[in-house]
C-alpha cells in the first residue's frame, strides 16, 4: 500500500444518509455526480445494518469506484474497496484505521479544537468540520460559521467543510482555505445533479 496523494483528494464529497439511500434515483444520481468530475461519494448510514451499508457502498462504488469513501465502518470500506474512510468520534482512530489499509484516506468528523487536533495528531489525513451554516440535517447545533473555522484551518491539515453548504456560500468557504466541501440536499436532491457538482467544483478551484 501507498501513503494517499493529498493533491488527489477530491474537493466535492457527495454524503448519503437514511433518506438518501431510499431515493429511487440513488443510482441514477450517483453515476450523474460521478460524470461531473472527482466527487468523493460517502457511503453514510448511522441506522443502516452492516449489509444494507456494505449494499450502499457497492451501488455507489459501481458509479465511482476509484472515489468511493465509507462512514463509520471501516469493515464496509475494506470490503467494498473503498479509497477511503470518513471516522466519528466513537470510531476507530486514525492510526487504527491505518493499520487496516495504509493507502486509504483517512478523515475525521470532529465538532471542536481538541477533538481536531487530536485526530491530526493521530494520522488523519484530512477533518470535516461542520456544521458551517444553518442545516435541517442537525438543526440543534449552532453553526460555526465561515469566520469560526479559522482555528481548525490554522491546524496545517486539510479542512472539508459540511453543513448547509450550497453554490450561494461555497465560494466563500474556497477563500478562506478551506480545501473542500461536502453536501447532501444541494447534490442530491438537485433538479441537475451534474450542473449542481460542476457549479460547487467551480467555486472550489
């Protein structure tokens, strides 16, 4: 196994959760997201069994199976293939992870200063922070907003950015360092899910 190449992570991640993986479009959606360029598509499902996440990843692996990341379920991601996994807090560490598959990307979903430089300083490639906006996805947390990202940026590790993350804001995010943004409702529940990854991509260049 290699170590991952940063330059190589991909600046979109498309995240599924519960309502997503019962959409009758999943399939058609997904392989429109992959069309659009390198998004990263997050197996995610915190009630989902272990076979119906594992039956997630494989339907999002057929549509872009060099980007297909897991959540939470690192035996998912080994048995699907995935390029990477995406860590919560109750997880395995990074260097758990690591020791699994030294090639994946390891990232880390973290809600403060510690608990992100922890999982920097434990091997994880890469922190999703949110929520940055206002979402119905987690409407009882209070959203940190662009400024209130500085601190995890200024940890030298790339930040993806979650949380009512839509075209109108993202561009916002690109200025002040964030590598990439993740989004469920503004990818997969648009009318072109093709335009909707280009447009994000674009303001992420």
């Amino acid at each position: 196994m290699t170590t991952p190449d940063r330059i190589s992570l991909p600046r979109l991640h498309a995240i599924t959760d519960e309502r997503v993986v019962r959409l009758p479009s999943l399939d058609a959606t997904a392989s429109a997201l992959a069309a659009a360029g390198p998004v990263a598509l997050h197996a995610r499902g915190h009630s989902l069994s272990g076979r119906e996440h594992y039956d997630l990843a494989r339907r999002l692996a057929a549509a872009a199976p060099r980007h297909l990341f897991v959540n939470d379920r690192a035996d998912v991601a080994l048995a699907a293939g995935a390029a990477g996994v995406q860590l919560s807090a109750d997880g395995l560490t990074p260097g758990e992870a690591r020791r699994l598959n030294a090639g994946w990307w390891i990232g880390a979903s973290v809600h403060d200063l510690d608990a992100a430089r922890s999982a920097r300083d434990g091997g994880a490639d890469y922190l999703f922070i949110g929520p940055v906006f206002a979402t119905p996805t987690h409407p009882e947390a209070p959203p940190l907003g662009v400024a209130g990202l500085a601190p995890y940026l200024a940890l030298g590790i790339p930040v993806v950015a979650i949380g009512g993350i839509d075209a109108s804001n993202a561009g916002s995010l690109r200025k002040a360092g964030v590598w990439g943004v993740a989004a469920i409702r503004a990818l997969w529940d648009a009318p072109d899910p093709v335009l909707a990854a280009r447009t994000l991509m674009k303001e992420m260049e």
